[in-house]
C-alpha cells in the first residue's frame, strides 16, 4: 500500500502521506480521497494507485493460519463470503491465490455504498440466502465493526490486522485459528461485551 501511494501521490501532484491514508483503510477508495480532501475527477489517484498496487501483488503474503482455516471452514459447509472495499480486479486476483471458493464476493460498485455503510454486507447475505443471526462479520477496522453493527451481524475484530479493538460489542479473535478452536471461541464469547 505504501508503494502504491507513493506513485499515485507521484502521478497526481499531492502531497498527503502515507499515515493519513492508512488511517482511512477499509473504505472504498473514492470515499478515503474525500476525506482527505482530495479531488481525483480523472481517476489518475485511483488508477495509478490500484496498478502500482497490482504491480506488487507478488509481495503479498497471507496471515498465519488463513489458509488452513478457510479450508477447514469450507470442508465443514460453512458458507465464506467477502465485503471488501478493495476493487474487483485486485480482489480477485488475491483470491486467486487462496485455496477455497467464496459463495460471495462484494466489492465496491455505484450501485451500494461502501463500508461503513451496511449494503454489500446484506447484500452479501441476500446471495447467499442467511438471515444476520446466522453471520459473523470478521474484520480489522473501524467501518468493519459500522457496517457489521449496521447489518445486525456479530462481528469478530481480527487483533493481528490494521485497527484498534472497538469499544463495542465484538468477539476478540487472537489470531485466524480462534475461529475453529471451539475452547477459543467460547472463550471469544466469555469476553463478548468487552470485559
């Protein structure tokens, strides 16, 4: 991310560093530019940023315990879906890499907003036909746990990720592993409500 806006930085003359776009992650990008402040009506931001990003997908590396995790998840009939604010294009490429298929996949569009507004995410249940009861949101950011609480879904703030615990109600998970350890899970449960 941080070589990706160094050369959209480069390319559309701004000067906003890296720091205060990081803070603004899990949001679509369009709407992280208008809370910086920065207008991008030729996309030049936006599309230098998501090629140098491509440029450097080879670099990308998964959590410990993602990929175990998700196949145990998937062999068990659990349902896997993604709400992403990253596009399309680099959202299926890094999927690509994983060894599961997803049974949805919402990326930005025009047609919904993006987090922290709750659409993709009850969108994401609509297609794969569950109610909220039956969903757990798991996450690393401040529009995470919005959209999550937007949606009435339980959330799980992933620790090893980018933000800080919310204050709210959430399930702490330490590491991707707590998700199939059922002492870790009701564990998570015990601390739900953040005691």
């Amino acid at each position: 991310m941080s070589f990706a806006w160094s050369k959209a930085s480069e390319a559309a003359g701004i000067d906003v560093d890296f720091e205060a776009y990081f803070r603004e992650i899990g949001r679509p990008f369009s709407s992280i530019l208008r809370r910086l402040g920065i207008a991008d009506p030729d996309h030049v931001v936006e599309s230098t940023f998501r090629v140098a990003s491509m440029e450097r997908l080879d670099l990308l590396s998964f959590y410990p315990k993602v990929r175990r995790v998700l196949v145990q998840l998937s062999s068990e009939d659990f349902m896997l879906g993604i709400v992403t604010s990253k596009d399309k294009l680099r959202t299926n490429a890094i999927i690509a890499m994983l060894p599961v298929e997803f049974d949805c996949v919402r990326s930005p569009n025009d047609s919904f907003r993006g987090k922290p507004a709750p659409d993709h995410l009850l969108m994401a249940m609509a297609q794969a036909n569950v109610d909220p009861s039956e969903t757990l949101y798991v996450g690393d950011m401040d529009a995470d746990y919005e959209a999550a609480t937007r949606a009435g879904v339980d959330y799980a703030h992933a620790s090893w990720g980018y933000g800080e615990e919310p204050e709210g109600d959430c399930w702490l998970l330490r590491d991707m592993g707590d998700l199939v350890q059922t002492d870790q899970v009701a564990q998570t449960e015990g601390n739900k409500g953040g005691e």
